[in-house]
C-alpha cells in the first residue's frame, strides 16, 4: 500500500503503526497466557494418565481374579446387566477467546444389578477400579482436548503476532518515516523560498 506524503496520510500513518504495536502487545499477552494453561493441563494430563494406568492394573488383576474364581462367561454375563454411563455433561468455557469443554461426571451411588450368590469381591473390586478409571478417563478426555484447541489457538496466534512484528509494524515504520521526510524536506524547501521571496521584496523596498 502507498501513501501520498501528505498530513493526513502521516497521521493515518501513525495511527495505523500504533494499532499494529497495541495489536502486537496483546497478542502477545494472549500467547504467553495460553502457553501456560496449555503447560499446566499437560503436566496434569501426565499425572492422570499415570494414575489411569495403575488404576487399570488394579482393574484387569481383580477382574481376572473373579474370571479365575467365577469363570469367564459368568462374568460376562454379570457384564450385561451395568447400566450405559448417562452421568457424563459438556459444556464450554472460554478461556481468552478459546473455547474449552468442560466435563462433568456426576457418579451416581452403585448399586448392585446382579445377585451375591453367584459373585465374589475380586468382581466388587474390578467394579469400583472401572468406576474409578471412568472418572479418570473422562477429565483426561476434557485436558486433551483442552491442550489441543489451546495448541491450535496458539499457532493462529503466534503466526499474527509475527506478521505485526516482522510485516506490518516495519512496514508501517518505514512509511511513517518516509512520509515524515517527504513533508521536512518540503518544509524546508518551502521554508526557503520563502526567504528567498522576503529578500527579493526587501531589495525592491529599497
């Protein structure tokens, strides 16, 4: 884009430049706060993945502890009578501009779907750890997918703050700058030929 060295380009100018450098600072804030919500959700992500794991270890050990005892096939048809998982709500919240969902798991009290008679506690146990890992697995699901929008959002942003600072703001600099010239050496010239036309009139006064 060229701008006619004229005042009101200048100003145009200027403003523009001061736009781009206001642009820049908060996108800049913006970055630096996202990259630390994202930073802290994946070291929190890291620690519920471990604990997923050993809770599923928990999970799998007392699970084949109640195949051994009960056989397979009882448990399976044990299986058949949980309930489908209804307690699990998203919603979003936006965190600068970002939208991130938002999981609650409302875990009703479990109650039993299946007679004693024919059950042991290494199946109560493999119940609870599975519970548990439902949980688990649910608030995993809201950080990664958390950290995802948030590392998306990122490169958006990190790629508009360095068009401000390496395209627009130079750009902008430097036309401020040669319009500013422009408009001195006009002033000066002018400033001249004034003098100039003062001195002449002084001769011819005389």
């Amino acid at each position: 884009m060229t701008l006619f060295p004229t005042k009101g380009n200048l100003i145009i100018a200027k403003n523009t430049l001061n736009l781009c450098r206001q642009g820049y600072e908060l996108l800049d804030k913006k970055r630096n706060i996202l990259v630390r919500e994202m930073m802290s959700l994946v070291e929190k992500a890291k620690k519920i993945q471990d604990e997923i794991l050993q809770v599923f270890q928990e999970a799998y050990d007392a699970l084949q502890d109640a195949n051994v005892s009960m056989g397979i096939s009882v448990v399976e048809q044990i299986g058949y009578a949980i309930p489908e998982e209804t307690g699990i709500q998203i919603r979003e919240q936006s965190v600068m501009g970002v939208e991130i969902p938002r999981v609650s798991f409302t875990s009703s009290p479990i109650q039993p779907q299946y007679g004693f008679r024919m059950t042991n506690a290494p199946l109560d146990i493999a119940r609870l750890k599975f519970e548990h890992v439902k949980e688990l697995t649910a608030e995993l699901a809201e950080i990664e997918n958390a950290v995802y929008r948030l590392a998306v959002n990122i490169r958006r942003t990190v790629k508009r703050t360095n068009a401000l600072k390496n395209i627009m703001i130079p750009k902008y600099e430097d036309i401020t700058a040669s319009i500013a010239n422009v408009l001195e050496e006009k002033d000066r010239e002018e400033f001249s030929r004034l003098k100039i036309i003062k001195e002449v009139k002084g001769k011819q006064e005389r």
